[in-house]
C-alpha cells in the first residue's frame, strides 16, 4: 500500500520513529507498528482486514508518539507529541 505521493507505509513508520530515543525505536510496540506497516505495504490484508491493521497501526502510533521522551524534540516535535496524544484519547472514547 504505497501513499498518494508512492511513499510506503514502512517508511512513514520509520520516519516517525526517528523523533523517539534510541530505547523507544527498539522497544517491542515500536517493532510492532513497523510489522503491522510492512503488512499494509506487502497487501496481504484485504477489505476490513486492512482497516483494522491500519486503526491498530494508528494506536501504536499514538501511543509510541505520546509516550516518547522529547530529548530530540523541538517545539514542532513537541506539538506533534502532544496532537498524538490527543488523537490517542479521543480514539479511546
């Protein structure tokens, strides 16, 4: 699953990524959110499948995104840091 501008979803992951600490890109939900993009770019999900990884992938996000240190943030890392956070809770309601 490639974006609108043929970007894949894995690279996005690892994009977002490099805004957490070293720990944080190697911790067990930061693997697995890029396990999760690897299977929406491979296709292997079809129809509410895909959805569903795709909701889950956004959750680990948020959640990776919320939770991270902000050492290698600067004030936009620490917006986007705090918009995660929001879009986490309001996804939990």
């Amino acid at each position: 699953m490639k974006g609108r501008q043929g970007v894949k979803v894995e690279d996005a992951v690892l994009h977002d990524l490099q805004r957490l600490s070293e720990d944080e890109q190697n911790s067990a939900l930061a693997q697995a959110a890029l396990t999760l993009a690897r299977g929406l770019d491979a296709g292997y999900d079809k129809g509410s499948e895909t959805a569903a990884v795709a909701r889950e992938l956004r959750n680990y996000m948020a959640d990776l995104l919320a939770n991270a240190t902000t050492a290698k943030g600067d004030g936009v890392d620490d917006i986007a840091v705090r918009r995660a956070a929001r879009l986490a809770k309001a996804a939990g309601s």
